[in-house]
C-alpha cells in the first residue's frame, strides 16, 4: 500500500524543488529595462510599420532612450504635433539618470 505512494512523494518532492529554483531564477535573473522606452512607444504612432528602418515602435523607442535614433522623422506615419512634439516634452521631463538630456531632433 505504501509503494503507491512512492511516485507522489517523489513527484510532490520534484515540484517542489522546480518551484523553489523558478522562483529564486525570477528574482535573481530578471532584466531591468528603462521605464522610458515604455513611455516613448505609447507616444509612437504604434504601426510597427518599419519604415523607420527599426523591426517596430518598441526597437524605435529603444534607439530613441539609447542615443542611437537622432531624428524623430524617421517614424514615416508620425506627425510633428501629434507625435514628435509630446516625445520630446516627454524626453525634457524625463532626462537620462545622469542629468543629461537625450539629444533627438525631429
């Protein structure tokens, strides 16, 4: 009677393990991603079109926060009041950690 046991003890035991390890991975191995990419890309037009030359609004955004987007008018399907104008209010009220300001035009 008690060898039936045997496979839930070992499986119950198993699970346990695993969701101990998945949780101590969650904590210790998640990537911390700049709050501002999330703001830039809800001002984006959200097409994920590619005309830019970025896969997406996302990777856009991320080039616009890393420097590496200097021109606003790369977004093809954005406007200069609707878009480009709150970005770079945005990007005013929200500067790098150091201080310094992101250097984007439109």
């Amino acid at each position: 009677m008690i060898e039936a046991l045997y496979p839930f003890i070992v499986l119950g035991g198993i699970g346990i393990i695993l969701g101990i390890v998945l949780s101590l991975a969650n904590r210790y191995l998640q990537v911390v991603e700049d709050p501002r990419i999330d703001g830039i890309e809800k001002l984006l037009p959200n097409y994920n079109c590619g005309a830019c030359g970025t896969p997406g609004c996302r990777a856009f955004a991320s080039g616009i926060v890393n420097g590496e987007v200097k021109n606003l008018s790369r977004c093809k399907p954005g406007k200069v009041d609707k878009h480009y104008n709150p970005i770079l209010e945005y990007l005013k009220d929200h500067p790098n950690p150091d201080g310094s300001m992101i250097d984007v035009k439109i």
